[in-house]
C-alpha cells in the first residue's frame, strides 16, 4: 500500500469528487482513479460508489476512513519529528561523560543548551573513560566526552587540557608557606581517591618519575568527599582544577606550587564512532555550545572556542580569579 494511494482516497473522501480531488493533488483524474482502484485491490474491498453528485463511501470506506487519515497524521508527525530532529528543536541527545565532565562542566553547558532547544529530552550516563568509550562503541551513546584514549573506531575532538593541582586548607602550613617541594608532599601524605581513575594514575607517575614514591594518609572513591577533607584540614590532595575552582575562588581551599614538578595533564576529548556520520541537528548544536564554552582548541566550521582560564601548572602559582564564572574540567 502506497502513501499516494491513501493521500488520494483522503483527499477524495475531503472533495466529494474524483476531479476535485485531482485538482488539489496536481495529477490527472486517470492517474487518481488507478491510485483508488489500486488501493481497492490490495484491500480486497470497493471503497467507493458512484452517485449523481460525485462518489460516497460504502461500508468498507467508512470503516477505513479514520485510519487513512490517521496514518496520513503520523507520517506528518514523522516528517515534523525528522525536520525538528535536523534542525537540532526537538529530539533525544544522549551523552556519555567522566564524573568529573559531569559534575563540573557539563551543568553550565546543559543550562544554555536547554535554554536554547527546550524540547529536546537530554540524558547523561557517566563512567570512568574506558567505560565512556565502550558506550560511544555500543552506541549507547552518540556522543562523549573522557580523556584522551587513541583507537581507529572513533573520531576524536580536543577539547581542553585538563591539569591536577596540589590543594589544601588555607590554613595548612604549605598554604601559608607558599610553595613546596615533592618531598614535602611526601612527608605530610597524601588524601587520594579513585584508584581505577587516570587522576591517581596521574598522581603516582608523578611521584614515582622524580624517584620519591607517594605516602597516602586517607582513600577515598570521588572528589566531592577529597574536598570536604581538605576544607576539615584533614591532609593535601592533588585535585582536578575543574573541581575545585569554586572553592578556591571562595577561599574555602588553597592552591600549593610544586616548586620541583612540572604540569600534570591530560587531554580532554569529545569523541563519537566514526562510521557515525556527520553529526545531526542536535548532536551539531550540543557540539557548537560545548565547542564554544569549553573549548580551547579550534575545530573547522566553529567559531573558536573560548580559552579556558589561565590553568596553572603544578609547578606555578594560580590566577587570581580562576575559571571565574564558567565551567570546564
């Protein structure tokens, strides 16, 4: 059964009449006439009568009336569904991120994509990076955004260096010494967390490269506990920028230079699969808003994205109003 086939009988129920209906369709009466006697073929039934002011209904095509239009109804309701889906107003987005993307990048973005495409249903499923990609590779997700991890089956976009920092209470004596040594570091010992994440992976490379293995005083399994323990005064951490530059910027934690360490980063991407295709309507707009407030690299077809704040290395002292305002990781 053809569309036309039903547009024709619809618009024949509408006119009353085969050449009215002709008209309204752009096509020949002979051309609509066959469309009908198709339909009827395939449907095992007459659906019209001849009378003397044009054609009426018989049993068959009253009782098959309201489904032809319904089915009209939903193939414009697909046609509106797949236009507002290119056009990025209305669809489903889901997105795979790290905890950390979650908690403290994504929010800000969210906010002014929601505002900007209100009908589109948003969901978030998060994880440690290797299991992000597996979702991407699922296709559980269309999208992600983990720390960098090479492999030929996905497209990956920069997106921003993400850097650890040594913090503490302000009243800790490194915070009211000013810079420390790793050695230093060592002998306080250190709040860690996450053994599973690449932040602790970060953290031991860093200690073990310069030859002075870490002393660890308290474990813990997420940021948001690690923060609450620096802001007792309960020891140091090497932190994720992102996650504390709320704290910091309310005096809440201090930032500590390792004065004989360099930069502990990694690269922050945005990946999807490559056989993926181009990205949609909603997928281009989420891509354009993170790209723009998050991002630091270029990326063709996109207005350059913001910088974040001046991140400082492990080895330098931070501005004074970090990432004031926004949100990155």
């Amino acid at each position: 059964m053809l569309l036309k086939q039903i547009e024709a009988f619809v618009e024949v129920v509408r006119c009353g009449t085969v050449s009215r209906a002709a008209e309204v369709l752009g096509v020949t009466q002979p051309a609509l006439t066959a469309r009908l006697h198709a339909l009827e073929r395939e449907i095992g039934q007459v659906l019209f009568v001849r009378s003397g002011r044009g054609v009426r209904l018989t049993d068959a095509g009253r009782v098959f009336q309201p489904h032809a239009e319904r089915a009209l109804m939903a193939v414009a309701d697909g046609r509106s569904a797949i236009a507002d889906l290119a056009s990025g107003r209305a669809g489903k987005l889901v997105i795979g991120a790290t905890g950390s993307v979650s908690s403290y990048v994504l929010p800000k973005v969210l906010k002014r994509f929601r505002t900007e495409h209100p009908l589109v249903e948003l969901t978030v499923k998060t994880g440690h990076s290797e299991q992000v990609l597996n979702m991407v590779r699922s296709e559980l997700v269309e999208l992600a955004i983990i720390r960098e991890l090479r492999f030929d089956d996905v497209d990956v976009i920069p997106l921003y260096e993400d850097e650890l920092m040594l913090v503490t209470h302000p009243s800790h004596p490194f915070a009211r010494r000013g810079s420390v040594r790793l050695a230093d570091v060592v002998a306080e010992g250190l709040v860690v967390f996450d053994r599973v994440s690449s932040y602790y992976e970060l953290t031991q490379a860093l200690f073990v490269g310069a030859g002075v293995p870490p002393r660890m005083t308290m474990e813990l399994d997420n940021f948001e506990a690690a923060k609450k323990m620096l802001e007792e005064g309960l020891g140091v951490a090497l932190l994720p920028t992102v996650s504390v530059a709320r704290e910091l910027e309310l005096g809440q934690l201090a930032s500590v230079p390792i004065i004989d360490a360099g930069p502990v980063h990694r690269r922050m991407v945005v990946i999807r699969r490559s056989d993926s295709g181009a990205p949609g309507g909603i997928a281009r707009a989420f891509l354009d808003i993170l790209l723009e407030m998050v991002g630091t690299a270029p990326h063709p077809g996109h207005v350059r994205g913001l910088s974040t704040s001046t991140v400082p290395a492990v080895g330098a002292a931070p501005p004074a109003a970090l990432m004031a305002g926004r949100a990155a990781e």
